[in-house]
C-alpha cells in the first residue's frame, strides 16, 4: 500500500511539474554524446552519457528515473570553474557524482548518494562539469580522483 502510495505520489509530483500557469510545459530533452574515463591505471570505461548544459536540463537532471544502464550517465557542465552543490531530491537512484575541473580531470567523487535526500553534496572547489553515473560504478571499475574524463563536451575527446 505505502509503496502504492509514494508511486501515486511520485506521478502526481512530476504531472504539477509538468503543469504551469494553465499549460502543459515543453518535457526537458537532452544531447547524448560518448564519453571515456582513463584511470591511472591505464584502464579506459565507455560510457554514453546525457548532457545537461542549460538551467533546465540541470535542474531536471535525473530526477525521477526509475533506472539507467549501467554504461550511461549524465553530464553536467555548468559553463565556468566554480563551487557546484548538488543534491538528490526527487532521485531515485543512488548515484556515484565525480566532479570534474575543467580540465577533465576529476578532483572529487561522492559515492553512492542516497536517493531523494536534500542533503547538500559539495565539489570541495570549484569545478566545471559534475558527471552522475549508477552508484556504486566508480568504485567497482577503480575510478578514483586524478583520473581523467575525457568527451567533445569537455574539449579533450580524441
């Protein structure tokens, strides 16, 4: 019954969101490019992953998803180096968050953030992109700080 319930909520949230002032707003759609993490190790994991470049995409983000395969992602570039915060309201997935400096390389991973949790999760300094992937992926494929993101998005792709 409760888990009936928390659904029925979860739709009745997303369909007021997706209600304004009288009219049906346009659903948030987002790019998709490849992606590659190259660890110090020398290993390389593919990833497909969903760009959110714009105040809209960012602030949908994974928001309500149910699943994700495990070599997608989501890409956040929030167009300059800065202090980002994130949180996970209205997430349903745990989700592993490297943050990224402009650079590619990535200077902070936050594991398996809980789901639907307005705890703040802070990049520890300033970063341009923040890369969301399942939770649990960055450590069970070795991604650690110091290894490198690499895609079109970021500037560095081959």
């Amino acid at each position: 019954m409760r888990a009936a319930v928390m659904t029925f909520f979860a739709s009745a949230v997303l369909a007021l969101s997706l209600f304004v002032g009288g009219a049906a707003a346009a659903p948030v759609r987002f790019g998709t490019e490849p992606l590659v993490i190259e660890t110090a190790g020398g290993q390389s994991h593919k990833f497909t992953v969903e760009l959110a470049l714009d105040d809209a995409q960012r602030e949908q983000g994974l928001m309500l998803r149910e699943k994700m395969a495990a070599d997608s992602g989501m890409l956040f570039d929030f167009g300059m180096s800065r202090d980002v915060s994130m949180w996970m309201r209205n997430t349903l997935l745990p989700l592993d968050m490297l943050f990224i400096r402009k650079d590619g390389a990535i200077s902070h991973i936050h594991e398996n953030a809980t789901p639907q949790s307005d705890a703040i999760i802070s990049s520890r300094g300033p970063v341009k992109y923040v890369l969301e992937l399942n939770g649990g992926r960055a450590r069970a494929l070795g991604i650690k700080p110091g290894d490198t993101v690499k895609s079109r998005q970021i500037g560095n792709a081959k």
